[in-house]
DNA sequence: TTACAGCATTAGAGCGCTCCAACCAATAGA
DNA sequence: TCTATTGGTTGGAGCGCTCTAATGCTGTAA
C-alpha cells in the first residue's frame, strides 16, 4: 500500500533524484544511459509521478476540471467526449464532477474542482448563479457550454438555437404544413432562442405562431397535447422543445387515436440517442455535441497558454435530422411520405435516417465566431 | 489569478501558519477568539485550502476515485449519486474520470486517477484486464459495481442476475405463457447470470428454454426478432438482455403488424428512464442503482479506514416493474390484461405502472451478503 | 599548460500544507 | 513555595516533487 517515491528509484538506479525527474518529464538533456537506466528502475519499482506533489512543485497543472451538471443526461456524455479527446492530445488530464442539476451541490462541486488547482475549468450547463462563475474566472481560465456569459475573462460554446428551430420549422412548411405549433421549453436552458428562431421562422413564412407552454419533459409534452386537444387547437405539425417532450407529445398524440406523422408531424431538438432508436425514430436537431467538446477544450488549453485574452463566442450550427415522425399534412397527402415503422426489413443497423442525417454527422461543420 | 496561502491568512489574522492550519481543519483546540479572527481573515482575502498540499502534507486523501466506464449509460449516473450522498455525508469529496468503454482509454483514466492518490477508487463496469485492477488494489482499496472479482483485497457489488431472470420469467408463466424465449446479451456483462437464471427458471416451471443470440442493442433485439419471425419460432412472450434490446425487439414485432402485448409481451431488463417513458412503458426488472453507489461507498470507506479486511461481496435483489408491455398470451385471453396505451388519460407523471413498481421503488431492499 | 566552452548531473531551496514536539501562560495540587 | 497539569499556540521538519544555480567533466582553442 506504499507507493515508491522518486528518491527510491534514484537510489536504485544510483543517479541524483533530479536526474530522475528529467527522466520522468522526457527532458532531451539526459544521457541515453541514464535514461534507460533511470526507467528501468522505475519498471522494476512501479514507480508513478505523484501528480499532486508534482503540481505543487511547478505551480502549474495538467488537469482540466470539468464540471457536468447532470450525469444523467446523455448530451453530456459526448461533449465530455469530445473536452477528452483534445485535452489527451495537448497532454492533459480531465477530471469531472456533477453538480446534479442543485445549485448547492453543485457549488461545492465547484469548490472540490477548485481546490485541485486546475489549470482550467469547463461547465456543462451550470446553473449556480453568474457570479459565482465570474469569481472562480478570477482565479482561473473557465470556458461554459450551453450557457452563455458576459465576463470577458470567461469564453462560451452554444448552439445557435435560433437556427435550430428555424431548420425545423423550414423543413415542416416545405412538406406543406401551415398550422405548427411549437411547445415550449419554459425556464430550460436554451429554451428561450429556440422560440425566438420558432416565431421568427414562422412570420417569415407568413404564418401565426402558436406557442404552447411546457417543459422538458416527456409528461409535459403529453399533457401539452392533451391541452391543444381539450382546446380543439391542435396543429397539424408540433415543434417540441426538445427529444423527450416530442416523444410525451406522439404518445398523447397516439393515445388519442391519431396517428404520428400521418395526422400530426412532430419534430424533437437534441437528436438524443433516444431519437435514433427505431421504435421512436423521431425526425430532430442535431447539435454537434463533441464538437463542442472539442472548441472548449482548445478554447480553455489558449487561455491557459496565455495565446489570447480577448473572450471567444462560439456558436455552433445545429443540423436538421429527418427521420420517420414527419410528413405532408394529411389534407395535402397525396401517396408518399414516410410512415411510422415503415422501414421494417433490412438488417442495417441504421434506424431510417434519410440523407440529412448523414449530413448531420459529416466533420465539416461550420463554427461562427463573434 | 494568484490564490492567497495559509501564510498570507495566519499574517492578516496576526497568529501562526500552524494555528490558521487548526481553525481550517475544525480543531477543537482553538479559542474562540482566534477562530473568529483566523475566518475573518481567510474570508476577506477569499483564501480557500489548497487540496493537493493538503494532501500531500497529510499523506491522507479525503478524496474518493471514480472510473465510469460508460458515461452514455445513465445507469451509471444513478450509481454516482449513490457514491455521492454517502461520500458527502462522510466529508469526501469524489472526482469522476471516464475510460469510454476501450480498455486503453480507461487503463488511462485509472492512471490518470490513481496520480491524484486517492483514498480509494470505485470502478463502475470496467473493462480492463482483471490484473490491472489486481495490481491497482495493491496501492489502494478497490470497490467494483457490476463486475466480480476473486481478489480479496477488492470488494463487489452487484445485482443478482438469475433473481432478475426468474422474477421475469415467473411472471410471464402467471399471466399463461408457455412459449417464453430469452434474447440473449452475449459476451455483455451480467449476460451470463440473465441467461443462466432464465434457464433454470424456464426448467423449474417445466417448460423448454429458448435462447437466441443478440446483443445489448436495439438493433440487435430487432435483428432477433426477425430472426424468429422467419424461422417461424415466434414465441408468445420475449424476455430481452436489456432494455435496448426490448424496445427493438418491440418495434420489429410492429413492424410485422404484431401488437405488444396482445401477441406477444416483451419483458425488458435495467428499468432505465427509457423504460418509463408512456411511449415505451415497458415491463422490465429494476436494480438498485443508487444502493449500488451507496453500498460501493461505504464498503470502500470502511477499507479506507481500515475497519474491515475479508472482502464483501454485496448481491442485491433486482425487482420486477409491470407496465404496458405485458399480458396474458392471445389463445388464453378473456378480457383482463393491461394493453399498450391503455392509460390515455390522467395528468399524472406516474407512467401507468402497477404497484409492483413502487414496491421496486421502496428503499427497504435486502442485500444478501456472502 | 591554462582557459573556456558546452554538456550532463546534482545540491538545495521551496511549493502549501500537516504534524509533532516544544513552549508558554494560567491554574491546580502538594 | 515548587511542581504538575491543562489548554492554547508556535517553530520547524518534511510530504514528493520541480527548478535554479552550481558542479564536475569532458573536449577544444589559445
């Protein structure tokens, strides 16, 4: 239970304990004898760095601190993909933690971020308060994702949700839909872009919008429905605020006797994995998630540089993911249009996506800076 | 960007390093004045303890490891929580590293973990070989949720698989079912207790098992639904590997005009938030994820501390959730049953599950211990 | 020969903290 | 009176490492 230290494998290898700790950080002034003398000690002893006292030593750290607000999210999962892989190949380590969707909890989240010194900090979607975020920016780089900001110290990676929300109501009037309606996400994360893009979208086209109350989740999406039912409003085309309140809508929309897209077309936002299962396929937004990952990690490793000062605002292009849950409205049918579960056979281990889909996946994304 | 020290703050406060150490460890043997002083001190200048040196001077840790080797997989969130609340309660503090299910990757987030020198580490599903998490334990105390071990320095948690099987297969066989097939989750891990307590469950009941391959996928689930279809093997219930699985199996049986669960009920496994969602609603065994957690916490803090040396090798019980996706088998039908959807209306959250549900729900679970 | 590079190597200070032994009243006991 | 005892406080060593400046050791030029 006793870990080797630097000095043992010094003693072993009968060289001074600094030589030892070129060895260990790769220096090029080190003889290729002692070097391969110096590691083979280390092999045989199971000598590792002790990360910690080595931080203290050079007051400097190759950890990113990487705080999740929810783990239970998926959408997190691939961002934190994405942070891993850039942060790997600069040389540096990440550790997480979850703030649990509590401002308490995730304050002192924070607070055991903060007192292993990284070198800088990424947040998932935060959600303590904005000045809680520009006093830890005093101490150290810190780049947000999905939450935006106004400190100059502190960098942001967003979707543009306007843009999402345009792509969805562009693609549900293009099949010839008039009436949509979009169920709102409240006081959620971006949900306020996305309504903004949903209204402007539609008065583009020369249509009333129709936004209905709700919330991100698959109960409020049902009992959206069952409102527009009971109110004999019901749209032919539903905008949801996100994955799980579209798939709460069909399962009203279904309960109901309707028929999901042949009487009512519905659209998610997030392409969470659960769209992509086929008994949902659900027609949705992608956000390029790892992507997102990947510019604020290289974001946050420039701060740390000292490479630049001014803050940076990604905003990223969300992409339109065409699946099985849209089609013309029913009184401009004519023969075609996807239906639900109507690509039965084929052993493929895709799930019906047409070719936006691909689109949606393909590298070459574009990344808007302001 | 300079962060003050214990030095900075015993000056302000005008006594010692030494006595401004006491009062940020909660020391008993501190006037009240001082203490008051010393606060005031570190409050003014924003001073909070540097973990690492903390650490480093102590040669004790307060921190708990945690390897997520999936972090896509939201069962694993809930484990966390579990790990979270109890290490909380103890003044722990836990940082979380991801390996991504690739062995290389996550022998890199042990490293990476065991750098900091923790107290302990848990390690939820990992993949590595069984002699990295052999030589880890030798350096620190080694709890492992979902996956066993021989070694006796290393403690396991994790649910009881045949128990889950047989819940499942017993209540398809008291709804009528005869004809009962398991879609088997392959080299996955657990998949092996599943199929085993599947078949002995079929056995007791004196009925013959029918195992097809697949995998923990949807894709997968369909695949073997189709597999059947063609074979003309259909049985008249499906207990799949996991959830995934189920709800592929599922959309393949609508996909060839079957209803669920009027032809055929579907049983799934894990009760992920996947399978509470209306449009899913589907029957599926439930672990004790958060009792997971807690159990790998307290049995880690218990080596931590040096209170226990045998292993403990907790086996918790899973438990059955009935929802929508079952019911009696069509030739033995009379009207009874739950059908899928059934529940239309009612503005309730609950996603129309029986009372098997809450009892799954009920925090009194017995943990068998060997 | 001496001087001086240039390179590999090392001693030693110090990172921010904890911990131990020592210290210093102030009080109690003999 | 002197000696313990107690509670609060402090200096200093040291955790495992990095970093700077200094050291020794070539080889080459003067």
């Amino acid at each position: 239970m006793v870990r080797p230290t630097m000095e043992d494998v010094a003693l072993r290898a009968g060289v001074s304990r600094a030589l030892v700790s070129l060895v260990m950080r790769g220096s090029p002034k080190v003889s290729e004898m002692r070097r391969t003398a110096v590691l083979k000690a280390a092999e045989e002893l199971g000598y590792s760095p002790h990360a910690m006292a080595r931080s203290l030593a050079s007051r400097t750290s190759t950890v990113l601190g990487v705080m999740v607000s929810d783990l239970h999210n998926a959408f997190f999962a691939e961002v934190v993909d994405g942070i891993d892989e850039v942060a790997r190949e600069q040389g540096f380590d990440i550790i997480i933690n979850t703030g649990g969707r509590s401002p308490a909890r995730e304050r002192r989240a924070l607070e055991s971020l903060l007192s292993f010194r990284p070198a800088g900090l990424i947040l998932l979607s935060p959600v303590v308060p904005a000045t809680a975020i520009g006093k830890a920016a005093e101490q150290l780089p810190i780049v947000l994702v999905a939450r935006s900001s106004r400190v100059s110290t502190v960098d942001t990676v967003n979707d543009d949700g306007e843009q999402g929300a345009r792509l969805a109501v562009d693609h549900l009037v293009s099949l010839g839909h008039k009436r949509i309606a979009h169920l709102d996400g409240g006081e959620g994360t971006q949900a306020g872009p996305r309504r903004r893009g949903y209204i402007a979208a539609i008065e583009a086209h020369g249509l009333t919008p129709q936004v209905v109350s709700s919330e991100y989740t698959d109960a409020a999406g049902a009992r959206a429905i069952r409102s527009l039912l009971s109110d004999g409003a019901l749209p032919t085309a539903i905008l949801s605020c996100n994955d799980f309140n579209a798939v709460g809508a069909i399962s009203a929309l279904e309960d109901a006797g309707l028929r999901v897209p042949q009487d009512v077309s519905v659209v998610g936002y997030d392409n969470t994995s659960l769209a992509a299962l086929r008994h949902v396929s659900l027609t949705t937004i992608d956000q390029p998630r790892a992507e997102f990952g990947r510019l604020a990690a290289v974001a946050l490793l420039q701060r740390v540089r000292e490479e630049r000062t001014e803050p940076v605002r990604h905003l990223l292009n969300p992409s339109l993911v065409v699946r099985n849950t849209t089609a013309p409205p029913a009184t401009s049918r004519r023969s075609s249009g996807p239906l639900l579960s109507s690509t039965a056979a084929g052993d493929s281990a895709g799930s019906g996506d047409t070719t936006a889909d691909s689109q949606a996946r393909s590298p070459e994304r574009r990344s808007r800076d302001q």
